[in-house]
C-alpha cells in the first residue's frame, strides 16, 4: 500500500492498493474532519497497479504498475503513468504518459522490474529489484528528461540522473515537468529548436498531418490514385472452373438457349 498527500494542496491524497489493483483519490474536507472518495481506477489487470503513488506538482502525479504472469509467479516487468493535468474528481484511465517510453528508454544499468517510487516533490527517484536507482530530473517547458545513456553527458554511473534535451521538430513540450514532449496535433506544426514549448497552427491552404515539422502548400500536392482497371477477364486453368464458365454461359442465339441446362432446368421446374 502506498498513501501520498500533496505537497501543494493537502486537501487530495493518492491511495495505491496493488493487491486490489486499483488506485484511490481522496478528498479531505470540513477542516480536516471529513475523508470522500472522489475517483479510483484499475487497470483490468488482477495485481499490480499502484504499488506507488507520488504527486509531482498539485495537477501532477506518477503511478508506479508492475505486470505479472498470470499465476502471479513472475514479475516481468513495471511501467510509471505519468499524469500532467490531474483533476480533483477524476483519475483519467489515459495518462499522459507512460514511463519508459520512446524519448526515455529504461537505461541499461537499470532493471525494468522497479519496486519503489519517490518525489522530490517535481521530480522522481525510482528503485529497481538490484537496488540501482533512476532519477528523472523535472525540465522546463520545451525540454524534456532524456534517461538514454548513449547521448548522456555524464557518465551512467550509480544513480543513473536524466539530462535535460530540448524537443525535437514536431514535439512540444508547455510545461515543466518530468514527462516527455508530445506530437504536435494535425493541422499543427513545430520546426523545433526554441520554439518546442508550443506548436503554431497552420494556415488554410496548408498540410500538417500529426507530428509535422514544417507546413506544405496543398498546391504542391497532387492526388494520385493507385487503382487500375483489370485490363482481362483473368485465365481460367482449373477444370472446374472451365466447365462452370461454360455451363452457365448463354450466347444470344436460339440454338444456344435451347441446348442451354439453365434453360431446361428453368423448364422442368
């Protein structure tokens, strides 16, 4: 079980019940004298979600998940939710983000089997079943914390600390926080560099589909369509085939109809 009140407004308290699954957001009122439950969610998976629960700001919060086979013998893997607009009546069953994810891969030095979450309180240390330690620093708008080691400018050395990296074309990022950049929306665009804390719209006569970095005049556009006519009725070499091709064909001839089977068949019935 996992209890976080916020730092920022101690009025909401997150609840995480892994063996129930299910994550809890209470609400304290009258002073202090009163506790309502105001949303939970599960995941649909037996065990696992909540095993910790951390708020980040007062509309920001991370939810640690852990999956497990089916008999609950093996513990394969954890997952942290990241939520950057949590209202105070409702735990989106959508986050915002997921953790480790395509800009923050799960270092090498790390196990994915994390066991245990902390806040600092914008920023999160996590723990692994091996005792190694990932700290995902918060980054201000435009920037998000990369946990990739390759590009790292320290070493990944013991605890493994994200850098910050500014978002890349395409991707914005309006907030501080600990959570990746997100793709510009269709009908959008983001060239990148210092513009990644927002993304400008396009003007009418322009293509942006989803994540675009630059905008395209339609008129440079042309449709083409990739669909053609058969040009032949398509050979037919099975027996079957053959003879059914011509037992239900009918010219226009009288003799044809007359020795035709369809036709006698239509008679006799």
């Amino acid at each position: 079980m996992s209890v976080k009140i916020n730092s920022d407004d101690p009025t909401r308290v997150l609840v995480g019940m892994p063996y129930l699954n299910t994550v809890f957001l209470f609400v304290i009122g009258n002073s202090g004298t009163s506790l309502t439950l105001a949303s939970s969610l599960g995941t649909g998976n037996s065990v696992g979600f909540g095993k910790s629960v951390t708020w980040l700001t007062e509309s920001q919060a991370a939810i640690l998940t852990t999956t497990y086979s089916a008999n609950y013998l093996t513990y394969y893997s954890s997952t942290v939710y990241l939520y950057t607009n949590l209202s105070d009546s409702n735990i989106s069953s959508i986050p915002s983000a997921v953790f480790p994810n395509a800009q923050q891969p799960m270092p090498s030095t790390i196990n994915s089997k994390l066991i245990r979450m902390v806040s600092s309180p914008s920023s999160i240390a996590v723990l692994d079943t091996d005792g190694g330690v990932l700290i995902v620093l918060s980054e201000v708008a435009g920037s998000y914390a990369s946990t990739d080691t390759t590009y790292s400018p320290v070493a990944a050395a013991m605890p493994v600390i994200s850098h910050s990296t500014t978002c890349i074309g395409g991707t914005y990022k309006s907030d501080a926080g600990v959570h990746p950049c997100t793709l510009c929306p269709s009908g959008s665009q983001n060239s990148g560099g210092t513009t990644g804390t927002a993304c400008t719209p396009c003007s009418s006569d322009g293509f942006c589909p989803l994540g675009a970095v630059l905008e395209i005049n339609m008129s440079l556009l042309a449709s083409v369509s990739q669909a053609y006519a058969y040009p032949r009725s398509p050979d037919l070499n099975v027996y079957e085939d053959v003879l059914l091709h011509h037992m239900f064909s009918i010219d226009s001839t009288g003799h044809c109809i007359s020795v035709s089977p369809i036709f006698w068949t239509v008679m006799l019935m």
